[in-house]
C-alpha cells in the first residue's frame, strides 16, 4: 500500500470535516440536531444506501429517470464521490470480493477496509465498472462535478444557520455517514454471522445493519447480490428495503428484485 498515491485533497476534505465534527459540542442547537438528522437521511439512507448501492450499483428495483437523478445527487452530497465512481468501486469489490483485487478488503487490513483505501489513487479502481453510468450525461456531470456540490451546500448551510447548521449539517453529518457506509466494508467482513456461503469474508453484522438502515445484513447481500432485500430473517430489519417497498406501494419503484430471482450461495 505505500507504493499507492494519497489523495491529498480527499485527505484534506475528510481532516476538515473531522475537526470540524470537534465543534459539535460547543455549537449544539435543536434547529442544527434536526438539520444534522434530516441530511443524515438524505444523503445517507436515500443516498448512498437506496440509490448508490440498490439502485445504481446492483439495478435491484427502478423508479423514473428524474426521480433517479435527483436520488443521485443526494447520494453525490454524501461526499463520497460521484456515482460513476462510486458504483464502479462496488461492483469491482462484488467482482472480487476479499481477494487480492478487491480494493477494500480487510484482508489488507481493517484500517484499510475502512477508509484508507478512501485515501489513495488505487490501480485497482483504474478500469470502469459502471460504463452505463459513464454513458449517461447527468450521471456523467454529476460525477465530474462532484466535489463542488458539498462545499455549496456547506455555503447554504452557514447562510442559513450560520456556524452551528455547518458543523451538525456538514462536519457532523459527513463523519457519521463516512463511517457508518465504511463499517460494512470492515465490521461487515470480519465480525457476525454467515447465513450463506459465499467466496468472501462477508458477514451479518446487526449492529452495522441497524446504524446503515440495513446495510450490515451483508453475508445475505453477497449472497444475493441483486435482490432489493438484504435483510432475510424476520428479525433482521432492512429500513432500505422497507422503504423500496413504500416506493413500489405509491407505484413510483418497480422491477424490484427479490432473492428468489436472484443467483445466490448456497446456506450453510
């Protein structure tokens, strides 16, 4: 890993937001918590776990074009790159999950599974695996244009409400997301459960999946990588899912993917 190249304005972004996450103590308002809670569910349920994740990467259910657009930018507010980038990261780590290709497996270690991969030009990343992406011109701007569209609303965010909105909002909120999509790179490789065998590391981790709105139950989605349901047993709650049927309910979702259709591993 040494001989890869840090990403010096990734490092500086999440070192920014990370010192600035130190203030919340001393900046706590309710109109800011409820600000900080609101964009946590934008950006981190709707936008990196529904959209990034369901939609885009795996196309587990579809909704209408503009509506997936405007899914996409709240994923692209997350901070975690644009979603050409994002999905084609995923879809390579599906590809070769916790083998030496994988670009964030805690077979290289946790920390790295957890965010130093975040950190460095990996050329592992460098092929696109999301050329439907690529070939779509929003998609396409909203990748290129990603960087600019968090410092925007940070700018939003101070007009507002001043210091304590962009510290809950942007500082706060970032960190939490960061680590709660990163923790099913890592927590959800090396501790829980295997319902399923699978050629990984893959785990069912309930914590991780109560803190991702159903992200943790991960052994189950290696297994069944296109269903829309990535909690199986009753018990195992998918907020993520429950919300994908809400949408097909209101007939905005359709096509959704449930595991029956799906090629899985086998139980263990």
């Amino acid at each position: 890993m040494s001989r890869l190249k840090p990403k010096w304005e990734v490092i500086l972004f999440i070192g920014f937001v990370h010192l600035g996450a130190l203030f919340a103590p001393v900046t706590f308002t309710w109109p800011a918590f409820w600000v900080f809670l609101g964009l946590t569910w934008a950006t981190g349920w709707v936008g990196i776990a529904l959209c990034y994740h369901r939609l885009l990467t795996h196309r587990s259910f579809k909704v209408p074009r503009l509506l997936e657009y405007f899914l996409t930018f709240c994923g692209v507010l997350a901070a975690q790159g644009g979603p050409v980038g994002w999905v084609s990261t995923h879809r390579l780590h599906h590809a070769y999950s916790d083998t030496p290709k994988d670009p964030h497996s805690p077979t290289d270690s946790f920390w790295w599974s957890h965010m130093g991969w975040f950190l460095y030009d990996d050329p592992r990343r460098a092929r696109c695996w999301a050329m439907d992406l690529a070939r779509d011109p929003v998609h396409r701007f909203l990748n290129r244009t990603q960087g600019v569209w968090p410092i925007l609303m940070g700018v939003l965010l101070y007009v507002i409400g001043g210091f304590p909105w962009v510290v809950w909002g942007l500082s706060v909120r970032t960190v939490v997301v960061y680590h709660v999509t990163w923790l099913v790179n890592s927590a959800a490789h090396t501790w829980g459960y295997r319902t399923y065998k699978t050629n990984d590391l893959s785990t069912n981790c309930w914590w991780v999946a109560l803190l991702s709105f159903g992200e943790g139950w991960h052994n189950n989605h290696h297994a069944f990588p296109r269903s829309a349901r990535h909690g199986l047993r009753w018990w195992e709650l998918d907020l993520t899912y429950l919300t994908i049927r809400i949408l097909e309910f209101l007939r905005i979702a359709g096509n959704v993917s449930l595991p029956a259709e799906s090629k899985a591993g086998s139980a263990l």
